[in-house]
C-alpha cells in the first residue's frame, strides 16, 4: 500500500512539472518490478499530448547534432523539449553519450530541457518499453516535443524509433560509398529523411542517391504521406527550418487525416506486445531464480524434452498469475 500512495504522489509531482520526479519516475521504470506499475500506468492513461520524434542513423551521422539544432527551433516556438538518448554502449560507437552531452550542453541548464540518456546494455528486452515509458512521463511533465535518439543498429533500436509520431531517418555523406540507410534496413521506417552535412562537397550524391533509392522501393504502405528528402548541415544552420516545417506537416499529417490513424494504432500494438514480452520475460526470470534443478535434472537424464517442459512453464506462469 505504502508503495502505491508513492507511487501516486510521484505522479502529481511529474504532472507538476518537477524534474527531480521526472527524473526519479524515469530511474524506477528502469530498474522495473511491479513496484513502480500502478505509477506507469497511471501515466500511460495521462499522457498523449507530445509529438514524439524518433531520429536514427547509423553511428557518427550527425543525429545529436542535429537534434541540439532542432531543439533551440523548438524552444523558440514556445515549447518545452525532452530528448531522451538511447545509450547504445556497443562496439559501433562506445562512450558517444558523454559526447552527446557535451554537444547539448548549451541545453543542459535550461529548465525547458530534459536530456536522459538510457543504456541498453544488461536490458533484458525490456530498452523498448521502458524507453517508452520514459516518453510517456516527460509527456506527462508538460515536454510538448519529445526526441528519442537511436543508434540505427539492432532491431529494437529500429523499432523505438519506428514507434514514435514521426520518424527521421539520418545519412551522412562520406561514411561509404553505399547508401548507409539501405545497408541498416532503416530506408523503409523514415518519414522524413535527412541528408546531414550538406557543408560537404559529397553531400549532393547522397540526397540523389537516397532520392534514386526511395523512387526504386516505392512500396506504398497505403499511406499518402510521401516521404521527404531534407539536406540540412548543423555547421552552416541550413535546412534546419525546412526540416521542422517538414516536421510539422507530417504531424498535422498523423493528427489530422484518417491515413495517419493507422499509426496510433501500431504504436499502441508495439507497446502492449513489448510490454507483455517484458511481463513475461520477468515471470521466467522470478521461476528460474526459484528453480532448484530438478526440471533441468529431468532434462540431463532424457526423462523430459525441453518442448514440452517449456509449453508446461509457459502455460502454469501464464495461468499463476492472471
Ligand atoms: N561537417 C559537418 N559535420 C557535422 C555536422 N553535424 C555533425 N557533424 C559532426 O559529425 C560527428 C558526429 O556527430 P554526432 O551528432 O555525434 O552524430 P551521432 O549520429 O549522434 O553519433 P552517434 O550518437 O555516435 O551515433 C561529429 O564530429 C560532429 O561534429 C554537419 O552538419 N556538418
Ligand atoms: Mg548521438
């Protein structure tokens, strides 16, 4: 009981717009275990109001850059801006996030900006919805605009970024003469798609190249939100302006016209799937902490076979605790 009245105080201190609460919900979601449901819940019911923004490419393309830019546009139509950052802590591009602090930290003292960067590494399935969570509680705070950054590699990345309002896809020219976009499978998921460092001589080829490639793969998703191409550079400030207008078209796009429903929906199937995966995924976790052996005895001597012991524990977990 004395979990839930905190829980449900923590959330009028989010509604509020404190910070510190903000900070502290997002930190509990992380650490999961259903202490901290009742609270998630309640959030999910109140959020709804942001734009969120998901912003992936493949490593070093200029996504933090370019967000910082975004967010000073943002800030000066009035709004309140929360960046959420995925930690990818992997070989690609160890130790970014210090860099994505240093990028923004122009940003980092303005109370209009919430920056949090969340690792993957040790998430157990569970980086997508929490992550998600995290949004739906800066939403909560009164963040109008949400950025959730990813690295375009791995494919829970790709969803997290697929799952937002409006989804721009980064590229880069000179990192490969190959279209870094296509390589990652990231072509398909952009609404808007971003040619950055278009200082650079090369940058040309990359926006006719991307323009080539996205006329090839017309697959048309039944959608009429036809995906745009905006070169922008974050040293030059170029395009910086088209591409929040290119913003903003798509998201009165996805408010306002019955073609944009479809992605609510989807939105809304990925968060129930990821979290009743991770639900799951905790049960298993709690039963072979208790497990002492003697299923996997069984196993050892052949007197079992791992699919119907796992149709078994799949079913009587399922069961126990409806
Ligand atoms: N010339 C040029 N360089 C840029 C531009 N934007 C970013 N960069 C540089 O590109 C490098 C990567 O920029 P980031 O913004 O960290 O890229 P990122 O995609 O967030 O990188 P990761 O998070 O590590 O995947 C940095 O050295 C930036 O200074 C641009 O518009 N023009
Ligand atoms: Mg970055």
């Amino acid at each position: 009981v004395s979990a839930r009245i905190l829980s449900s105080s923590l959330v009028a201190r989010v509604q509020a717009g404190q910070l510190h609460a903000v900070a502290r919900l997002i930190s509990r979601a992380e650490q999961g275990g259903p202490e901290v449901r009742p609270a998630l819940a309640e959030i999910y019911r109140r959020a709804g109001r942001a734009h969120v923004i998901g912003i992936t490419g493949v490593p070093g393309s200029g996504k933090s850059t370019l967000v910082g830019k975004l967010t000073g546009r943002m800030l000066a139509c009035g709004r309140r801006v929360g960046i959420i950052a995925i930690d990818p802590s992997s070989p690609y591009s160890g130790g970014a996030i210090l860099g994505d602090r240093i990028r923004m930290s122009e940003m980092a003292h303005d109370p209009r900006v919430f920056i949090r960067s969340m690792a993957t590494h040790g998430a157990t399935g569970g980086m997508a919805h929490t992550t998600l969570d995290a949004v739906d509680i800066l939403d909560v705070a009164g963040f109008e605009t949400i950025f959730v950054e990813t690295v375009g590699v791995g494919q829970d990345e790709v969803h997290i970024a697929k799952a937002a309002h409006t989804t721009i896809v980064v590229s880069a020219p000179g990192l490969g003469d190959e279209l870094q976009a296509m390589k990652a499978g990231l072509l398909e998921i952009a609404d808007i798609h971003v040619v950055s460092k278009c200082d650079r001589s090369d940058a040309n080829r990359t926006i006719t190249d991307l323009e080539q490639m996205l006329m090839l793969g017309m697959a048309s998703d039944g959608s009429n939100w036809a995906v745009e191409v905006v070169g922008t550079s974050s040293v030059a400030e170029t395009g910086l302006d088209e591409l929040v207008e290119a913003i903003e078209r798509h998201r009165a796009y996805v408010a306002r016209t019955p073609q944009g429903q479809p992605r609510g929906q989807a939105i809304a199937e990925f968060r129930l799937r990821k979290t009743a995966e991770n639900l799951l995924l905790q049960r298993f976790a709690d039963y072979f902490a208790r497990e002492d052996g003697s299923s996997t005895g069984k196993l050892m001597r052949r007197e079992s076979d791992p699919y119907s012991m796992a149709a078994a524990l799949l079913e009587r977990e399922t069961l126990q605790n409806q």
